[in-house]
C-alpha cells in the first residue's frame, strides 16, 4: 500500500504558558507529568460528574507548549471546559491555526520523520490484520510533509475505523460514561492524583461495573452507518462507522456481540 495522506477533520487548541503542564495534568484523565517535548498521549477530557467532554491527543510542542487536537467541532467545547478551572494558573487557550495532517501506508513513519509536531497514531493494530503504519503531523499547514498520495476525508475516516480508533460525536457521545468507550486502557491513567470525574471512572473500573453501552467492533461486511443490529430478534444496537475492513458499533450492555476495543 503506497504512503496515503489527508488533512484530518480535527480541531486544534493551543495551551501555553508556565503552568501549562501543571495545569493540563489536574484536567485530563491521562498522566502528563513525564510527558516529553515532541511526546504524544491520548486522554480524555471529562466533565467534574465524569461524562465525557472529549477524546484529546495532547502533543508537547515546546517547554510551555502544548496542543491538544480534537474531533471538529469540539475546539470550543474543549476550551469552554477547561477554562472553568484556570482560576491564578498561568496559561492561555485558544483555538489554533495548526492543522492535523496524517499519513498512512507502508513506510508513512519513516518518510515523515521524527520533530516536532510528529504524533503517534493510537492503536496503530487492527484486530487480527497486523501492524498499520501511520503518523500525524500537528503543527502549520505550510510546514507539513509534502508526501504521499492525497486521500478524501471519507477515506480517513475509514482507516480510523480500521484502526478500532473512535469519533467523538460520532461513536462516542459527548456525556457517555468513560467505561463505555473502549478507550480507558490507553486514555486514561489509574495511578495519577485527582482530576474532574475521577471518582466515576475509579469506581466503575474497582467494581468492574458493565457500562450502559459498550463501543465493540465487528467485521465490516455489508454493514452501513445506521444500521441495527439484530440478535435472536431483539435490537442489540447500530452501526456507528464502517471502514473497508471493520465496523464500530454500540451495542448495548449485556449482549457480547463483536469486540470489545483495546490496543
């Protein structure tokens, strides 16, 4: 497969200032206290009752910079969130000009190359189908790599999907319970100190609670977005995306249909 590459549908927020790691620790669900210039980690960004506000990878950019890139649409929201708690931080928000720029394909990591801006793609391993080679850039459209193939949005979408990768407003619903996402394993840490909605994703995981719906992902087969799913004649739940390979859908709890997504 040649080297792919789209201008993903994310929104950018910049977070800068010398509070800016101190401060995005006590927000997000994830541990940012090592976090490495040119580093990238998955998180996500809850309200204080534990809801989901949004999926955010947070990628280092400098000693006091920061981006967290999110699904379109959701740039504000996040921001709106965030600056409830600033309260004498020393840090600014504001929705930024950086684009996300991903390549996928064999050989996408390596043609991109290592820098700032570079972001690890999460579970870059689709079920059974091995390895998928993929890297994001974050950072000015004019400072992208100008490589490989252009690729629709639709396209992207698709691959995400293979990748077992969830949207936000899509598969995800904005105030869905963090169990219920299938990301916790990598978007969440269970060692770090307080942030907004830990006492219900510390609770659920400790009781090993079954969340009201469950992100699973099925064989792509004939599937479209909206389709129900059937099983023994009861509604079990929809399609919520389809890629070339694989399905995501919400299926209700008590029912095992498909996979549970993990890395």
């Amino acid at each position: 497969m040649s080297i792919q590459h789209c201008v993903a549908p994310r929104d950018v927020v910049f977070v800068q200032g010398d509070d800016a790691q101190a401060f995005l620790h006590s927000q997000l669900a994830q541990d940012l206290s090592s976090v490495a210039i040119s580093e990238t980690v998955e998180s996500l960004l809850l309200e204080p009752s534990g809801h989901v506000v949004a999926l955010a990878r947070v990628v280092r950019h400098a000693d006091t910079v920061y981006t967290l890139d999110v699904d379109a649409g959701l740039g504000d929201v996040v921001i709106n969130r965030l600056s409830k708690f600033i309260l004498r931080a020393k840090v600014t928000m504001r929705l930024s000009d950086f684009v996300v720029h991903s390549y996928w394909g064999h050989g996408a990591r390596g043609a991109v190359g290592q820098g700032i801006g570079r972001a690890s793609v999460a579970w870059a391993v689709a079920g059974s189908d091995g390895y998928q080679d993929a890297v994001d850039f974050v950072g000015l459209d004019a400072d992208a790599p100008k490589i490989g193939d252009e690729a629709s949005q639709k396209e992207w979408q698709m691959h995400r999907t293979d990748l077992h990768w969830p949207r936000v407003g899509t598969d995800i619903d904005v105030g869905d319970i963090p169990a219920s996402t299938g990301v916790t394993s990598v978007a969440v840490s269970f060692t770090k100190g307080c942030y907004p909605g830990q006492e219900l994703v510390e609770r659920m995981d400790s009781r090993g609670s079954n969340a009201p719906t469950v992100l699973r992902a099925l064989r792509a087969a004939s599937y479209q977005v909206g389709d129900v799913i059937h099983q023994d004649g009861v509604d079990i739940g929809h399609i919520t995306s389809v890629g070339q390979k694989w399905a995501l859908a919400r299926i209700k709890r008590g029912h095992e249909f498909g996979a549970v997504l993990g890395p």
